[in-house]
C-alpha cells in the first residue's frame, strides 16, 4: 500500500518565475557538500560518492536534488542547510515519493 507521506523533497534548478538556476552544475555541488551526511556517517572516502539522502538527478529535462525526508529526523542542520539554500536562491521546491524506472513487472 502507498504511503501518503512524501519521502523526498525535489529542489529543483528553477527559481520561482521559471528561470534556469546557474552555474549550471549547482545540484553536483550541493550534492558534494552533503556527501557526509549519510547513513552510519561519515566513513573514510565518503566524500568521494553521493549521499543516499541528497542525490543530484535530472527529471524532465530539469536539474534536480532529491533530499531524503530522513535527513530531517536524522541530521536536522543539514537539512536546514538544503532548504534554505533553496529558499535563498528562490528554488522551487515540491515534495513527493521518487518512484525508480526499473521497478519489477507485476
């Protein structure tokens, strides 16, 4: 059964009017400052992958950071970091469930 609580925000690379957000690779960088930010923290290499709970992607052609409802109960001033660096750069901001493309046929 689905849940209807949303396990993910999406800060997406559009401001509130629609503008494209620069410098165009924003998502790997705020990606890359969240990378210790993870499951059983920070271990020795981490800083070389993506945090499970911030991941940059691109959904229809829009550049995109999937941050993890997690990281809010379990890292509450990294999550104030993503979002208000979403608000402050006027990005908008939805909350859903990332469904994967490869899910198993019924």
């Amino acid at each position: 059964m689905a849940s209807s609580t949303p396990k993910e925000v999406f800060i997406q690379g559009l401001t509130s009017q629609g503008r494209v957000f620069r410098p165009s690779d924003w998502a790997e960088r705020l990606a890359g400052v969240m990378s210790q930010f993870r499951p059983g923290g920070a271990q020795p290499g981490s800083h070389l992958s993506y945090s499970p709970w911030c991941v940059p992607t691109v959904i229809g052609g829009i550049t995109c950071v999937v941050v993890n409802s997690q990281l809010r109960d379990l890292e509450p001033m990294a999550w104030d970091f993503v979002i208000n660096f979403a608000r402050d750069n006027d990005l908008q901001v939805g909350e859903a469930c990332l469904i994967p493309e490869d899910r198993p046929a019924k």
